[in-house]
C-alpha cells in the first residue's frame, strides 16, 4: 500500500504546497518527464536506448481497488455523478409516465445517467481549468504589483534620504556661518 504525504483529492485540508509559504508557485510549473530523456521528443535517453512505449497492460496494472473506494473524493466527481443520478432519474421517470414499456424507460435512464455524468464532468474539469489559469493570472499580477509597490515604496525612501540630507547640510552650512566673528 502506498502511503500519501498530504490529504486524499478533494479533502478540505490545503496541500502541502500551500502550508509551505516559499513553495506556492509549484503547481503551475510542470517537471520533465525524465531528465534522461533527450530534447525534440527523439524518445532516446541517454544511454542510447529507447524507452518502451506505454502499453494497455502498464495503465491496467496502474488501477487498484483504492482508486475505487475513493472516487467520490476526486474533484467533480462527485457532483457529476449526483447530477447524473438526478437526470437519468428524471427522465428515465417521464419515459415511463408518458407510457414507455419499463425497459425502453430504464434504458433512457441509464443513457442519460452515463451522457449527463461524463458531460457535467467535462464541464465541471474546464471550469476549474480556466479558475486555474485565472489564479495564476491573478498571483502574476499580485506579484507585479507588489514589486511595483516595493519600487515606489524604495523610490520615496531614496527621495525622503535625499531631502534629509539635504536639510542636514543646509543646518550644516548655517551653523558653520554663525561661528565667524568677522
């Protein structure tokens, strides 16, 4: 069994990233997939071999009975699936109240369970897609704008340093002349 360092998708918890205050920026930078591996895609690495390509046996051998027992806690897979109960429920009930023999019914449920889950899936992965991208959008810009602050900010230092000295000599200058007697 693998043992997972933060709390499983979808948990309310922040993850690691987050709780770590110089390591926010992680997630939207993605790392090689090999660091043997050459650029251009040629798929050789460097000790001149190939790497085999992925076959359907290695993505069969990735699925464990886990996977399964926590689907429901993998972002909008759950809402996907309560909307798709609802409408295979709805419709697959309107079938069989205007008068549909049970199983063309029932067959317009499960059709509409399958079709209304996998396309509020969809849906519900591109809207968090695009709020992802806004959030990097928006860490950019928080990000410019404090450095924008930090110049303006560092700039009033330098001109309130310069008119402070400048007064000091001033004082400086003025004192200077009041200790001549002649």
């Amino acid at each position: 069994s693998t043992t997972h360092t933060g709390p499983p998708p979808g948990a309310t918890e922040p993850p690691d990233h987050v709780k770590t205050p110089n390591k926010v920026y992680e997630v939207f930078h993605s790392q090689p997939q090999s660091a043997n591996a050459l650029p251009e895609g040629s798929g050789q690495n460097t000790a001149g071999g190939r790497e085999r390509p992925p076959a359907i046996t290695d993505a069969v051998k990735t699925i464990k009975l886990e996977d399964f027992k926590k689907v429901h806690m993998y972002p909008c897979v759950r809402e996907s699936l309560l909307m798709g109960i609802g409408s295979g429920f709805g419709i697959g009930g309107i079938r069989a109240l205007w008068g549909a023999p049970i199983p063309k019914a029932a067959n317009w449920a499960v059709g509409t369970f399958v079709f209304a889950s996998f396309a509020n899936y969809e849906f519900c992965l591109y809207r968090r897609r695009l709020e992802k991208a806004h959030m990097k959008r928006a860490v950019e810009i928080i990000d410019r704008k404090k450095a924008e602050k930090e110049a303006a900010a560092q700039a009033k230092r330098e001109e309130r340093r310069r008119l402070k000295e400048e007064a000091d000599r001033k004082v400086e200058e003025a004192a200077k002349k009041s200790w001549k007697f002649w």
